[in-house]
C-alpha cells in the first residue's frame, strides 16, 4: 500500500490506530461465515486488509473515506466481526474500518426513551448499561456479545423479542452516517416524517455500499415488569403454526415465539432444557410493564394453543430456554471446524410458509449424501403479522479435507436450499443479511430492474465505488 496513504491515515487517526503488520490484522482475517472461517484457517483468507484503520470520532471517518476516494482504496467497515454472511470482508483489500472505538452514548433522552448511541457500542453493554437504569434496547441478537449497534443496523438484524418489538429497523429512529464520499449526514430526529423520502431505511441493511453508519438514534423500553412462559407440543408441525399465525393476527404479541420442528426440538432445544422434547414444540413468552396485563395475554395465548390442538408442557421449558437462550453459540452446541455448517434464514407469509418449509428441508436432505450425516435443525423464530420464517441450520460433524471440496458441499446447501424457498414462495434474508454468501441470489429476488435500480443508487452515491465493493452483487 502506498507509504503517502499510510501517513495520511496516521495523521486523522494517530500511528496507534493504523495497523499494518500481519499479526495486528490477523483479528480481521474473518467475520463468521463458515468459508471465511475455514479459508482463514487453511492459510487462504478471504479477508485480506491492506491497513486497519481504528477510528473514535465521525469526523475521522469522514476524513478516512474521503482520502480512500483519493488514493481509489476499498473501504469495509467493520463492527464486531460476528456477521454470518461474510459482508465483513475485505476481499478486494484496501481498508477495513474498525469503528469499535466509537462506542459513547452521547445522550439519553428520559421523557422520550430515545438515546443516542454510537455504531462501535457492543448490544451486550450497550443492554447492561441501559438496565442499571430500569431500561433496556429489547434487541436481543444471538451474537449480542460480539455484535454492534451499527452491524446490527447495516445488516437489518433481529433479536431474539422481535415479535414483539420489532426487527433493527423498528428500532432506529434516525441515522447519522458518512457517505461515500466523505460528507456527514444526520436524518430527522424522528421516523416516518411526511417529508420526502426516509433516507434512514436507506442505510438500514445496505450492509455498508451506501456509506458507514456512525451513529443512531434508539428506542428505548423499561424492563418487564412480568414475564410470563409457555410451552407446548404438537401432533404435527401445521397445527403449531396454525396456532402462531392464530395468535399473531389476532393481535396479541408475545416478546417470544419459537416454534420448533421434530428434529429441532429432540436435538436442539432438548439439549439446552435438560428435558425430552420428541415432537414439534412451541416455546413462548410474554412480557410487559403491567402484570394484569401480561397475564391477560398468556391465557389469550394458552387458548389459541390448545383450540389448535397443543399439550401443554412445564412452563419451566420456556423459563429454561431463556435463560440460556445464548448457549446455542458456544461449545458444545455451536459447531466448529473441521465441521461445516450455516444457517438458511428465509421469510415468507403464511399462504406459502409451510410450502416453504418443506421444500427447503426437503432440497437440503436430498442434496447432502448419507455419509456425511448431516444434521437439520429447523425452527421458525420470528413471527409476523402476516407471516414467519424458518431457521435451516445445517451441520456436518466432519467434511471432506480439502477445502475447495468442502466449500463445493457448503455451496450446494445453500444453492439447493434457497432456489427451493424462492421457488416456495419465500423471500431471503429475513435477518442475518446478505452478505458474500447470498450475493449469488439477490438477483432471483430483485429481478433484473431492481439490481438495476440498486446499481444506479450505487454509482450515485459512491462514483468510485470504494464502498464495499462487489457486496450485495453491486
């Protein structure tokens, strides 16, 4: 990399912040796409920064960007690096833009509950700090220990309550960013205005190409003062979502909704529950400030789940689960090499929702051959009110050893898996992004026109393409 560019970086950010030497960039070698993981790990990363440049202020990564457009350089932000998708490589080089140094919250607005809160915040302190005051950010994401607020925000993320409270985007009030180009952009203070365009939405799952998200304006929620678990199990899967798609367009809202399929129930969430779960079960709570309340819609709830034909179970299996909703991704239960596996998240109404749940596991099965004993542990996890989603998470205990045939096995899931959901009647992604992994398919989605359009704003917004470039097959 050029030396001039090198010093100009270490003039905004100071000659700590720039790091240059292969062990300093080895943390940026991979996010937690699986490929990425395994590259990095066979000496070939796909991640390849040229500099890392750490940054504490928006007023440097402004004047960052605008120098990358000088020198023609590559920039990839880069939040806690727990992505799945791969969006947070820097294949191409050039700089990765570690923004964990922006980390403040800058103002906490008591009257509205809104607070102002920096992209490099990690959403496990971000939540810690929040309820010692009463309060809490109600995004809840698996990787909530590694994942930031501006990942969360550029990937169009969701937490474990978003039934109840929404996905990122639900959360998000306004936005400050840098362009591509190097200005500093603060939207309106409040969403929804009846002024022109939402330029907030823009940013939210641009996964970075439309410029780097330094900044949000949250909501905020006190802490339940109630939660209330159910737990039951069906005969067959289609009662089970029956009951959820009863339940949420009636109206009521559960914080937790989790309904999972035989096998996911027997090998996943038995696991974590101590407790022997052989057919689809139903984990659910319900939460809020008012107790009376709380307790008005968990029976609302068990009366919709027993006229569709659920048992009840111990409400110790939801209480269990909760509190140890995060051991999924840790060892034992979260594979690691020489496995290969990931999840295929796909989202569609409920017309189409358990077609699409059949083909997909289907596709899945009959793709993988029977030696390599592949493990499908499917759940739907977010409900809507006019639909849900399944989470296809595939594992392989052990595949081949060379890499390039265990990324052609990796390739072939998700091929299978995502034409058999498109097909269905299903849209990608429904929270994890798009990424490396999924750029192949966001065509099928958007059809020709719409990668045009998405092209077009691209070219606009960032003429040379410094942005990310080539991710969200732009």
């Amino acid at each position: 990399m050029d030396s001039r560019l090198i010093e100009a970086l270490t003039q905004i950010v100071g000659a700590a912040n720039v790091l240059t030497t292969p062990e300093a960039k080895q943390p940026y070698a991979a996010d937690q796409w699986w490929y990425a993981i395994a590259a990095a790990a066979a000496g070939a990363p796909i991640s390849r920064p040229d500099v890392v440049v750490r940054a504490t202020s928006t007023e440097q990564v402004a004047a960052v960007v605008r120098l990358a457009n000088q020198y023609g350089v590559p920039i990839t932000p880069w939040g806690g690096g727990s992505g799945v998708q791969g969006a947070a490589n820097a294949d191409r080089g050039g700089i990765v833009l570690d923004l964990k140094g922006m980390n403040r919250v800058r103002h906490m607005d008591m009257k509205s509950l809104t607070c102002t809160v920096e992209a490099g915040k990690i959403c496990r302190d971000f939540e810690a700090e929040l309820n010692a005051v009463g309060l809490s950010f109600t995004h809840y994401p698996a990787s909530t220990e590694w994942a930031t607020i501006g990942g969360s925000i550029g990937a169009r993320g969701s937490g474990v309550l978003s039934t109840k409270y929404g996905k990122i985007e639900d959360h998000v009030l306004s936005l400050e960013f840098v362009t591509p180009t190097g200005e500093i952009v603060r939207t309106p203070s409040v969403p929804r205005h009846a002024a022109g365009p939402e330029l907030t939405q823009l940013l939210i799952g641009a996964e970075g190409i439309f410029g780097v998200i330094t900044a949000a304006v949250v909501k905020l929620r006190r802490l339940p003062a109630k939660r209330a678990f159910l737990a039951y199990a069906f005969k067959n899967l289609a009662d089970g979502v029956e009951a959820g798609r009863q339940v949420m367009v009636s109206g009521l809202r559960p914080s937790v909704m989790r309904l999972y399929d035989d096998y996911a129930a027997a090998h996943s969430l038995a696991r974590a529950v101590d407790m022997p779960l052989p057919d689809p079960t139903f984990v659910i709570m319900c939460d809020g400030e008012y107790p009376d309340l709380v307790e008005v819609e968990a029976a609302k709830v068990a009366e919709i789940m027993r006229a569709c034909g659920g048992a009840a179970l111990p409400a110790q299996i939801s209480a269990t689960w909760w509190e140890r909703r995060y051991v999924f991704y840790y060892p034992p239960y979260a594979p690691e090499l020489p496995s290969i596996w990931g999840t295929i998240d796909v989202v569609a109404d409920y017309e189409h929702i358990e077609a699409v749940y059949h083909a997909t596991t289907q596709a899945v099965r009959a793709a993988v051959p029977a030696h390599f004993n592949l493990s499908l542990t499917t759940h739907f996890s977010h409900w809507y009110e006019w639909g849900s989603m399944i989470y296809a998470r595939a594992k392989i205990p052990v595949g081949p050893d060379d890499l390039a045939e265990a990324k052609a096995l990796h390739d072939t899931i998700f091929r299978v898996g995502v034409q058999a959901a498109l097909e269905a009647g299903a849209v990608l992604n429904d929270h994890h992004g798009v990424g490396m992994r999924l750029a192949p398919y966001l065509s099928a989605q958007y059809a020709a026109e719409g990668m045009a359009l998405l092209r077009q704003l691209k070219q606009a917004l960032d003429p040379n393409n410094i942005m990310c470039p080539g991710k969200l097959g732009v």
